[in-house]
C-alpha cells in the first residue's frame, strides 16, 4: 500500500500499517498451504502465461498440465486423490470441458472439485457446467488470471469442509448405532451436575424425563446421595480417571440398585462436563 503526504496523512498511517501487516500475514498463511491442481487446457500460451502468472503470484499452486478432455478424465478416474482441485478450460479438444464435468457427474466421480475457465462466449455452458456440480467458473475477461488462485483457494477450503462434514456424520451415525446397542443407561452432566441429555428406553426409566432434564442431581435424589455423587464429581477433575459409584434410590413401591461410572467428558479443563452409565441395574417392588 501507500499513503501521500497530504493533510492528516499521519492520522490514516497506522491504520494503513496495520491493514498492510494484516493482508502480508493473509498472504503468508496462504502460501503455507500448498495446492496441486489439475490444469486441464489445449491452447499453449494461455498455459504458458497461467504457469507464469502462478509462478509470481501464487507460487504455492502447483499446475500439471494435460491438453485433452480424455487425460483429464483418466487422471481424475484413476488417481483423483492426487489433486485438491481441477482448472478446466472449455477449449478442450474432444470431449469438451462440459462432457468431462458431465461424465464425472453423471459417474459420480466429481469429488475433486473443478474450477471452470471460458470464453464470454462460453459463459452460457459454464452455467450448465455449475448445475453439473462444477465449483466456480471464471470468465477470460482482462486481469482474470489475478482471480484464479483465489478461485482455486476457496474451491479447495469447500471441498474440504465437506469433506469434513460427511466424516463427522458418518462418525455421529457410527456413534448413535452403537449408543443404541448399548443397553446401559447414560446421561451427560455439567459441572454443577445439571443433566443435561440422556439415553435411556423408557422402560429402565425410574421417573418421566421432565422430572429430571436440566435439573441439578440434588434436587432428584436424596441429600446422601447428592454428596456421593458431589465426590465422585470432584475425584473425576483431579484424576482424570472414571469413577464407579453404587448406591440405591428409594422410590415409591421400587428399589433401583443402580452404578454409576463417571468420566471426563470434554476436551477442555475449563469447562468439563461428565457422562454416565447405569450398570446393573433392577428393581425390586415393595
């Protein structure tokens, strides 16, 4: 940036400064983060002059470049993990760009994702090429190689998140199916010993869940029982470690003979939170 010695020049100096400093350490975090890019292209000095562009801007890009539709698809089918993103020009000899994002879409293979690049011509099949699944596409207008690599950048940050998405459900239905087959009861607590969720079948419930969600576990059980639990609460923040604890609950017309075990439920020390699991329980009737 710059700034001209004008009138009050001073007074706009460090906010210049510190925006300066900012877009550096943008710019720097960005470089830290290497792309390899699929760069699928046919005319040779549109590919010559993106590779220089590249090399001055955004040296952190890596481009491999192929000049038919068909060596795209190969690549894409036979080593896609291999890229973080795919440049697609539309002058492609044959098949055209439009039937390579096609035919990945159609073979559900667009997992990589592709940034389009067309003529203004062409803006017309790049919007076919959007519903097909593409990222973004950008138009071949004056100063577009400048847009490219944040294209590129941005294509890649969402392909990876989805990415993520997808895992952590996947790992959350894992999670559920086996918190299913677990015949135990388990309930999640905060450091007050709210209760905070629960999973139970309503059979091995000894009182309805409005009785007891987002209610301290002194107020549900007796006063002897609150203090056990308030030292199996205290045992669990300086161990680390679970904790079994076995008591009974008296009930009108039932007995619950229940253990508890306590952990450590959260990431963090500063705000922890405890889970625990009913084991071997029954009920016996007065």
């Amino acid at each position: 940036d710059y700034v001209v010695k004008r009138k009050g020049y001073l007074d706009r100096l460090p906010l210049v400064l510190e925006s300066a400093f900012n877009h550096y350490s943008a710019d720097a975090a960005r470089r830290l983060n290497p792309l390899r890019v699929l760069f699928a292209a046919a005319n040779e000095v549109e590919i010559e002059s993106t590779r220089k562009h590249f090399a001055v801007q955004a040296d952190h890009i890596y481009l491999e470049v192929v000049n038919t539709g068909a060596e795209a698809l190969s690549r894409l089918r036979n080593d896609a993990m291999r890229y973080d993103a795919v440049l697609l020009d539309f002058q492609l000899a044959e098949p055209s760009g439009l039937h390579v994002v096609r035919e990945l879409s159609v073979k559900n293979t667009l997992n990589t994702p592709v940034v389009l690049v067309c003529d203004e011509a062409d803006e017309e099949l790049a919007r076919q090429g959007l519903k097909l699944g593409a990222s973004s596409s950008v138009v071949k207008r004056p100063g577009y190689l400048y847009q490219l690599p944040w294209e590129l950048e941005q294509a890649s940050a969402r392909a990876e998140l989805q990415r993520r998405e997808a895992a952590l459900n996947a790992s959350e239905e894992r999670n559920r199916a086996i918190l299913n087959a677990i015949p135990d009861m388990m309930f999640l607590m905060d450091p007050e010993g709210v209760i905070l969720d629960y999973h139970a079948s309503r059979e091995l419930l000894i009182m309805e869940p409005h009785e007891f969600m987002n209610k301290k576990v002194s107020e549900i059980v007796p006063p002897e029982v609150a203090e056990k639990f308030d030292r199996a609460f205290e045992e669990v923040m300086k161990t680390d470690q679970p904790v079994v604890l076995e008591y009974e609950l008296p009930f009108p017309r039932t007995r619950a003979l229940m253990k508890i075990r306590w952990s450590d439920a959260t990431a963090t020390r500063s705000s922890p939170s405890c889970a625990m699991s009913r084991r071997g329980g029954q009920r016996t009737s007065r």
